[in-house]
C-alpha cells in the first residue's frame, strides 16, 4: 500500500456515510491478519491467482463438455436427415463411427469432468484454501484488495472502497 492511501485495520467498524465513510474504507474481510507483511499477502495472491487460472480452465472443460454432447447430438439429428434424404448406409456407418463414441479411452466427457474435480481440481482448491487459511486467517483477496486500494482515486464516485454498509 502507498504511504498516502488510507490504513485501515480489520477493527474499523465506522458506519459513517460520505467522504471518509465506511465506503471510503475496505471491509476488514479483505485486510490481512495484524502481522502478516506485504510479501506474504503477495505470496498468497499468487497462489490464490494460479488457481483462478485453473477455475478458468475447468470452465472451458466443462464447455468442452457441453459442446461435445451438442456435437454428438447434431451429428445424430444430421444423420436421421441424411438416412431418410435416401443415404442410410452413410448414415448408419456414421453413426457406429462417432455417435456415442469415447472422447478418451473408456470415457465420456463427464467422465473427463468428474476425474478432474474430483482429482486435480479438488487437490489444488483445497490447498489454496488451506494456504490462506494458514497465512492470512482464511481471507481471500487480501492481495486484490490492497492493489485496489493503490490504484482507486479516493474520494471520487465510482472508486469506493466497498459498497455503502
């Protein structure tokens, strides 16, 4: 944080409204733990930062997942369409191809989703959680919340702190 930006501490408990009020102050769930230096905080937020990536990258499994099943889907409503225009044998050899096929040895793509969540995904959210529980009270975007702090303009409209409480 500069020397100039406001310091607020996790007891700041003011409910006032206007210029310096509570809005002007970040709530104490985005304060690190009296103690905890800067480069600690930093630290975290690269963590918290890799697995925001990895949430990133589940999404785009999950669709992956869902563009898969409309794919699979399309190509059967296509082949009932090409069958009945009078091509059943292309039809029929399509669809024991790719209709219901693997997209991995043995698995459909749920199957890809759930070994995911319940392997990589689960190991890596529950150690960024742990991370910050140990090193900074179990806050999340302390780090975020410092750097808005840096860079808002305080006092002016639209760069509050928070909300009004």
């Amino acid at each position: 944080m500069t020397d100039d930006a406001p310091q607020p501490r996790p007891d700041d408990t003011h409910h006032d409204h206007g210029p310096g009020g509570s809005a002007e102050r970040p709530d104490a769930a985005h304060l690190p733990p009296d103690g905890v230096s800067d480069e600690v905080v930093e630290a975290v937020g690269g963590v918290t930062a890799a697995f925001e990536v990895v949430e990133h990258a589940r999404g785009m499994l999950y669709a992956f997942h869902r563009l898969i099943g409309r794919a699979d889907a399309e190509l059967a409503d296509a082949l009932d369409r090409l069958a009945a225009a009078g091509h059943p044998d292309v039809a029929d050899d399509l669809r024991a191809e790719v209709v219901g096929r693997n997209v991995l040895e043995g698995r459909w793509t749920f199957q890809v989703v759930e070994d995911f969540d319940d392997g990589y995904y689960r190991a890596f959210a529950d150690a960024e959680r742990r991370t910050r529980e140990r090193l900074v009270g179990g806050r999340r975007h302390v780090y975020e919340s410092q750097l808005k702090e840096r860079n808002r303009t305080h006092g002016r409209p639209g760069h509050e702190a928070r909300p009004e409480a």
